[in-house]
C-alpha cells in the first residue's frame, strides 16, 4: 500500500528506480503537496528534494518545474522555490468549487461501492481517529486525502477526479492551518462517518452532503484562523 494512504511521516520518501525517475520524481513531490506534507511558505530547493527523493538533481528540478506549472510551487528566484500561501479570497473560490466537483464525485461514488470498500475507508478512518488523538496531524492530513480519493476514485470518472486533485495542489499545504484546533472539534471526524453511513445505504446524496460538509467546516475553520491572524498584525 502508498504510504500515503498509510499516513507516513516523513514528508518525502525515496524512489523506486525500476521506472521513470523523472515521472516518479513529480508524482511522489505532487503527493506531498497535495496530501499537505508541506507548510505554506516552506523553501525547497533543487538539492534538498533531490535528497529527500534519493536521485540526481535533473529528476528533482523537472519535478519542480512541473509542480510550479501546475501552480503548486512558485519561483522567486533562481534558487528559490516557495510552497505558496493561499489568500482568503483564493480560498473561498476554490472552496466554491471543490463543493461542487467533490459533492458531483461523492454522489456518483455510490454507484460502484461495495463492501470492500466500505472497508477500507473504515480502516482509514481508524487510522485517521489514532493520528488525531496522538497530534500526528501530518498524519492527519494524509490520511484525509486518502480518504476523500477513496470515495471520488469510486465515480469513475477519472477526468473529474483529475480535475479535483489540481485544486487539492493548491490547497493541500493550507490545511496545515486547521490543526490542531479542527481536531478538537472532531468535526472531521463526524462528516466521515456520514459519507460512509450513506455509502453503506447507497444513498448518493447523503454522501454528497457528508462531503459537502466536511468542505465548509474546513473552509469555516481556516477563515475563522485568518481572521484571528489578521486582527493580530
């Protein structure tokens, strides 16, 4: 299994050299970004990722010139590449629309669930209570993307899922912010169980307003923490 479906710690793990160093370079940097594995504003540099992933400088630089087009990194300078910050209004516009593409995936998910599935996100979920209660929120956030994939992979469709996972790029390093005092409030916690409540019973739009939810909650969450850093500055 991906260790990112197991919530593994450490931010970046090396390669497995049987395939392309390059694609593979990109795929395991892009899933680190988009399972949250980096903070806002945290420098990389070519030799640092290149390290952390156990190959050459060429794979390490293509992956990051990849991920800064996709808008995941930004370059502000020859040797400076910056995980971004989000603005409250970039936020709420692509909170807009995650609502509406991840609530569509969330309704077809039924359609193709079964109880292995269902399983699988219960094991999730577990994992995802543990990494909570013992403020492993890296975990935390990993474990939530594989969660949520779980349930949009279940539509078939993978060009929506596509489309899902480059909004994910772009807020993935943001959902750092909502710990730990998104955890307190187990409301997470609470909107998982409702998708899986409904995916047990087949009933689509449960699962769409379980994932819906969930959406809001963060995005109530992390406005509340904008808020609160503004009025402090």
């Amino acid at each position: 299994m991906d260790r990112s479906e197991e919530g593994g710690s450490a931010p970046i793990e090396p390669l497995n050299r049987q395939s392309s160093l390059g694609e593979r370079a990109y795929e395991r940097l892009r899933e680190s970004v988009v399972g949250g594995q980096f903070q806002p504003g945290v420098k990389l540099t070519v030799r640092s990722v290149a390290e952390a992933l156990g190959v050459s400088t060429t794979p390490a630089r293509d992956a990051i010139n990849r991920l800064i087009a996709d808008g995941a990194l930004i370059n502000r300078g020859p040797k400076t590449i910056v995980v971004p910050e989000l603005t409250f209004e970039d936020l709420a516009e692509v909170t807009k629309i995650r609502s509406s593409l991840e609530g569509l995936a969330a309704f077809e998910s039924v359609r193709h669930v079964d109880s292995s599935d269902v399983a699988y996100l219960e094991g999730i979920q577990n994992k995802l209570n543990s990494a909570l209660d013992d403020g492993r929120y890296q975990d935390v956030l990993a474990l939530n993307k594989a969660f949520h994939f779980r349930i949009y992979d279940l539509s078939k469709m993978p060009r929506l899922v596509a489309i899902i996972e480059s909004l994910w790029i772009r807020v993935g390093p943001t959902l750092n912010k909502l710990y730990p005092e998104f955890a307190a409030s187990k409301r997470g916690v609470a909107n998982h169980q409702w998708a899986i409540r409904g995916l047990q019973d087949r009933d689509g739009l449960t699962v769409r307003a379980a994932i819906e939810n969930d959406l809001r909650d963060g995005y109530r969450q992390l406005s509340a923490i904008s808020d609160r850093d503004n009025n402090q500055t």
